[in-house]
C-alpha cells in the first residue's frame, strides 16, 4: 500500500496569541482600595445604586455575595442562593450593603426575582422598570402573575434620587446564553428599552466563565485569550445590544470554601466600572 498522502488537520487554538482585553491579576489590593476610597459626584446620595436583572439561575445573588465575600477575605451567603429547583429563589425587592471590615462602602446592589420563559412566573417587566425609577419599595415581594398597582402597599408614590437606579446591570450565565429562551429575551430587551429612555446606563456580568470554556475553568488568567469567553461576550452584545466595553466576564465563588485573588480581580475590576459609570449617571442627574 502507498503512503497516505492526506495531511492530519490540526485544530485551531482555542486562545489568541495576546489578550484581546488588557488586564492585570496583580492589582487587587489597589482596586479594593481605589472602592473604599470612592466618592460619589453628589451629596444627595450616600452611595449608587445597582440593579441586577437577568434570568432565572444566571447568578444574581451569586455575584452580591461573590462581591461581599472579596471585600470580606471570606466566603459570605449573605444573598441567599437556591440551586436546586429552576425557580427563582429571590422573591422581594431587596437592597444590600456592602462593607469592607465596618466601612459601608458607597453603592449597594438590589437583587431582584429572575425572569422565567413562561408568562405567569419569574419577574414581571414592569416591575423591574418601576424598581429602576424608585417605585417599588424594600421588601415588595414579587407577583408572577401581576405588576404591582400604583395603588399598591408596596407602592412608592414619591420615589428621591436615593431610590432610584444608578445602573442596570444584567447578569448572563456564559454557558447558558446561547439556550436562552425567546420570552426571557424580549423581557430583557423590553427592560433595555425603558431604562434607554429613563437614561440609565446598563452593563452586562457575564458569570460562569469556567464552566463555558475550559481553558478559563483551568487558568483563569486566560479569560481575556480565551476565544470562546469573547465569542460568548459578542453573544450577550448581540443579544441584549450593551456595548461589548460594558460586558464583564466573570468567576461567582461556589464551590470555593476560601478566597481567591485572581477571581477577586475580575470582580473587582467589574465592578469599578459598573461603580464609575453608575456615578457619571448620579452626576448628571444632580446637575
């Protein structure tokens, strides 16, 4: 027999030869400093509020704890977290503070319930635009069935700036987002819509990078030469339509029973931004 002449096909690498987003693992203790630090543009306010949106299961609560836990140097639950029905396991409105040792720092999260693909459970879409003008109050709890009335108990006639939303951030699972269903989707983009028109600024945490590449799952520093963790962020783009400069991949602690510098990095870096951006907003609404 003659010797085969076809050519074994090699497999394209799964990494860019450079980082297509420059970053550094060796500036935690700076960034965690720099949000201690922070002021915000405004004596109105004691701290920017960020709301979080997104799907049933893509980490909400995840990320607040995972945020307070590298302010901690420890694993805190302080957002409780269900992983183990499909339900969403947030069902108020709620506001969290975050502390590094007794300084409350200046901007706190409010969690709300996930969007769900059937009509009548997850988050209403109204509710979430109300909670972004100040409307809803602490501890509104959710109805999957109907919006809360403007005559409603939990109902806030008169929102201030204090209540109002400083920036919206939605939270995507990398590894989930190509399986979204079509209604979580159109709540998502229905929410973009209004907050465009209210001038809200919108970012996007992209969480469960190790599980959606595992290149990143073996070395997180490769997350910004990872080609699959950037297609996933094209994706989210396209989806949701946040510039891709406003799209934040990131690590949740899970399983993880200490903290970890370089996953504390990301969040940290994520969360700068969403805290600067969210200030520019509180800045020019205070003009």
């Amino acid at each position: 027999m003659g010797a085969s002449n076809s050519k074994q096909v090699e497999k394209p690498s799964p990494e860019f030869e450079t980082p297509w987003r420059s970053t550094s693992f060796e500036k935690k203790d700076d960034l965690e400093k720099s949000m201690r630090e922070f002021k915000l543009s405004s004596s109105e306010v004691k701290y920017v509020r960020i709301l979080l949106t997104g799907g049933v299961g893509a980490g909400k609560s995840s990320f607040i704890n995972s945020i307070n836990s590298a302010f901690q140097k420890r694993i805190t639950t302080e957002a409780l977290v269900n992983s183990m029905s499909g339900d969403s396991f947030t069902k108020t409105y709620s506001t969290y503070c975050i502390r590094s040792g007794e300084t409350i720092l200046p901007f706190v999260f409010n969690d709300v319930m996930g969007f769900k693909k059937a009509e009548l459970k997850g988050a209403q879409q109204d509710d979430i635009v109300k909670a972004l003008q100040g409307y809803l109050m602490e501890g509104q709890n959710f109805n999957p069935v109907s919006a809360v009335s403007v005559d409603g108990e939990g109902y806030r006639s008169n929102p201030t700036p204090q209540d109002r939303t400083h920036c919206l951030v939605y939270v995507m699972a990398a590894d989930k987002v190509s399986m979204m269903k079509s209604n979580v989707i159109k709540k998502m983009q229905y929410v973009r819509t209004k907050a465009n028109e209210l001038g809200i600024p919108q970012a996007i945490i992209m969480t469960r990078v190790d599980e959606a590449c595992p290149l990143v799952k073996q070395d997180l520093k490769k997350i910004y030469t990872s080609k699959k963790i950037k297609e996933k962020m094209e994706e989210c783009n396209n989806l949701i339509g946040v510039p891709v400069c406003h799209i934040f991949p990131v690590k949740n602690y899970h399983e993880e029973m200490d903290t970890n510098s370089d996953i504390d990095e990301l969040l940290l870096r994520a969360l700068k931004h969403i805290v600067e951006i969210a200030n520019d907003k509180l800045a020019k609404s205070s003009k």
